[in-house]
C-alpha cells in the first residue's frame, strides 16, 4: 500500500488481476498517478519520482480490453499506492581546494562538492549564503558565490545553508 523512493529515483509497480483465468485477453491492468509523479508508464507501472518531496498516489486500474468499466455496483476495481518521496541528504560539503590565492581585482567562482546518503548522486542547493570574512580585502556575491579581491590581505570564505537535503545534480 505504499513505497518509499528519492527523488529523480524509478520505480515499477506490478499489480496482479485474480483469479489468473481472468487476465487472458478480457482485462487489462492500467496505472495512473495523481499528476503529482514526474512520469507513470499507464501499462508498465514504471514511475519516475518528481524533484521534490513529498507525497504521491498512484492508483491501479482494471478495465475489460475496452477501457470500460462492466463489474457489479460497489466492487471496487481500483487500488491505490502512497508514494513517499524522499530528499537526498547531504552528507559532506567541502571545496575543491581549501587556499586559493589570486592577485588583486580578480575573480573567481566557489562551488561546493556534496555528498549524500545516496551512492552517486551528487545533491545541489540553490539557496546557498555566502559572505566574507573581510570585505573589504575579498567581497562575494551573496547568492552565487562569486568572488573578486580588492586588495592584498587574507579573507576566508564561508557558505552556508539552511537544508540538509537537496534534489540531485545527477550522477557522479
């Protein structure tokens, strides 16, 4: 009655029509979801988890070869499945490298390397803050995390964020 999944993961279902007699050429078993899902294959029950969270329902169907309905008032031909879909949670957040030296009126772009709970899948974050331990030596774009010096000194780099799941980038 329900199944767990990430984000961006696939998953097929397989329902099963009873008694077996039935299924040879007089019913077909059809799925839809609630929109909610990113992508249902209507005779396969494949489905593709949207990029975010949260719940979603798919629903099994029986119809005869028709797509009609023809069964007796109250018997219900139509099973649901909860779909929780789940963040990838990040594990790490570190920098391609720790020092990064650059002569004054230079700039350049910090991008973070993640991991999460999920062998490859590296997650991504489009709310991360950034800010500058001296502004006045380095300034940073607070949201895009570009950099520029203005004068010699040392300035240390800090992003942060307020998740600790994202949706994935892709594989590794």
């Amino acid at each position: 009655t329900s199944v767990d999944m990430k984000v961006d993961e696939s998953i097929s279902f397989a329902a099963t029509i009873l008694p077996d007699n039935v299924n040879a050429g007089q019913f077909r078993l059809f799925y839809e979801s609630d929109g909610g899902l990113g992508w249902i294959e209507s005779s396969t029950g494949l489905v593709k988890a949207p990029q975010t969270p949260g719940p979603r329902y798919v629903y099994a169907n029986v119809f005869n070869v028709d797509k009609h309905h023809y069964f007796a008032p109250g018997v219900s031909l139509r099973r649901t499945v909860v779909v929780n879909v789940h963040p990838y949670y990040v594990n790490t957040m570190t920098f391609a490298q720790s020092t990064m030296t650059l002569a004054p009126d230079q700039t350049a772009s910090l991008a973070p390397v993640f991991t999460s709970d999920v062998d490859g899948k590296q997650p991504t974050y489009k709310d991360m803050k950034w800010e500058s331990s001296d502004p006045s030596v380095v300034s940073v774009n607070a949201t895009t995390g570009e950099i520029k010096t203005l004068k010699e000194g040392t300035a240390t780099i800090t992003a942060t964020t307020a998740n600790t799941w994202s949706i994935p980038s892709g594989d590794n």
